[in-house]
C-alpha cells in the first residue's frame, strides 16, 4: 500500500514505505551521515534486508538500529 501523503503524524512518521523512493532514499541519507565510508547501495541493501527481520509495525527505529548495528561491524 502506497504512502498516503495526508496521513501524517507520529504513527506514519514511525514507518518507513520501502515503496516510496523518496522514503527509502531519506533514511539512506540519515545512514550515510552517520557511516560515510559505507556505499548508499550497500546502506540501501542493509536497509532492505533489516527490514526483512521485523515486523512492519515495528516501525523505522528497530530497522535504523538493526542496519545500525549491521554497519558497524
């Protein structure tokens, strides 16, 4: 289900729409800041497969920290 842009507030800002490029795209950018010697494809990659362990209702924190954790090994 695509993104509804009128939906806003915590509970949309909690998720991340992996079919939105724009959305993706801004939690690479988040990423890269924080690992700027890792490639955004192998951030984007991270990003996919973190998101492949959890549930979508557990929103953009628990991934972020999963790819987190996975970048800084």
């Amino acid at each position: 289900m695509a993104d509804n842009k009128k939906d806003i507030g915590q509970p949309d800002r909690n998720l991340i729409s992996f079919k939105e490029n724009y959305e993706v795209a801004y939690a690479v950018n988040q990423l890269k800041k924080e690992f700027p010697d890792e490639t955004k494809t192998a951030i984007k990659e991270a990003l996919f497969d973190a998101a492949k362990q959890v549930k979508p209702s557990e929103g953009r924190e628990k991934i972020m920290r999963i790819v987190r954790k996975e970048l800084g090994n």
